[in-house]
C-alpha cells in the first residue's frame, strides 16, 4: 500500500508541477532571466540524498529554522522527522524541490518543438494565453506526457524513493514501509537473502 500510494503522489509532482513550470519558462520573456531560474532549479538534482537530508534538517529538525520561527510567534513546536502524518507531505517536498528543475528539460524541450505560427495565428484570431495554452501547448506536449507516464508507471513498484525514504523514515515508521525497505529491514537484515531475491523479482515481473 504504501509503495504504491508514494509512487502515485510521486508519480503527479513529477509531471505535473514540471509541466507547469516548463509552460511558464517557456513564456516569459527574459530569456537571461529565465536561464538562471533554470540553473538555480536544476542544481538540486545534482544533489545525493544525503545533502538533501543534511539542508532539509536544519529547516524541520525540533531545533530547526522552522520550529524557531514557530516558538518565536508564540506557538508549540511541530514534530516533523518522527509524524506519521508528515511523512508523505515530507517526501513529497523534498523531491519536488530536488527534482522539479530537472523534470522541466523534457517538456521544455518538447516545447520548443511546437511551431511557433500556430501560437501567432492564434493570437492574431483572439485566442488569450490560456487558450493557447490549452489548445495548442497541451496537445502539442502530450506525447511527452504520455511517455513520461509510461515510464513512470512501469517503476510503480520501485518509484517509492529507496535512499530517500532510509533517510527520512525509520523501521519503526509504518509509512515507511515500502517494498524496497521492507527487504532491507525484514529480508536482508535477517539474512534471509532468498527473500530478498524473490521480492526483487517480483518487482521486475509486475514492472514489465
């Protein structure tokens, strides 16, 4: 349950949020401005998770930078790291920060591809930006979704995020038990290396 329903939220932030994003990049004006956006967005996903881990920590640990704020207005720190019901929110933030610049390339370059008439003649009969957007952006970008989703879909069972979710999460989590950790903590740690090798099998079946 938990595989599945972390890599369906994963699966939405890595295509929709970049495919907005990737629609706003394209439009604005600036293209100097727009290129250091870009490359301010995209050094996240150089990244290790580990770095991610150590930046998200000095923000959400009970000592951190938003607890500060918090206790500084007057409220009750907020348990982040150690909340079931954070868990998702969490790993959902903190890979669409990592990874949201990095997801726009795809689209930005299947933008590109979209002739540029059809945005001028569509103008020229009245069509507003968001009607553009709809009629002429979205079809014309929607081969690239439907890869993307292909591909996304095919990881199903492997999309939850392994590295990320040892980091943040803990055996003792029930949220974060996933496939991948779950053969860590009940396969591998036991030893019980058939176990491991079947479910990773199992893993590769449903995925093709």
């Amino acid at each position: 349950y938990n595989t599945i329903i972390i890599s369906l939220l994963r699966m939405f932030f890595s295509i929709v949020p970049p495919m907005l994003l990737a629609i706003l990049l394209f439009d604005m004006g600036f293209a100097r401005f727009r290129r250091g956006i870009q490359t301010i967005l995209y050094i996240p996903h150089f990244f290790s998770w580990i770095v991610i881990y150590g930046i998200a920590y000095a923000f959400i640990n009970p000592e951190g930078l938003i607890n500060n704020i918090i206790t500084a207005t007057g409220g009750r720190p907020i348990k982040i790291l150690t909340s079931e019901s954070k868990f998702y929110p969490l790993l959902i933030v903190t890979d669409l920060w990592k990874e949201l610049g990095w997801g726009t390339i795809l689209y930005m370059a299947a933008l590109t591809a979209i002739d540029p008439n059809l945005h001028e003649a569509a103008a020229i009969d009245g069509a507003g930006p968001l009607k553009r957007i709809r009629y002429i952006t979205i079809p014309g970008i929607t081969p690239t979704i439907v890869f993307v989703t292909v591909m996304a879909v095919g990881n199903i069972l492997r999309g939850a995020g392994f590295e990320q979710i040892m980091l943040f999460g803990s055996e003792s989590m029930r949220n974060a038990q996933v496939i991948d950790t779950w053969v860590v903590w009940k396969g591998l740690n036991a030893l019980n290396y058939g176990l491991g090798s079947a479910v990773s099998f199992f893993q590769s079946a449903i995925g093709m």
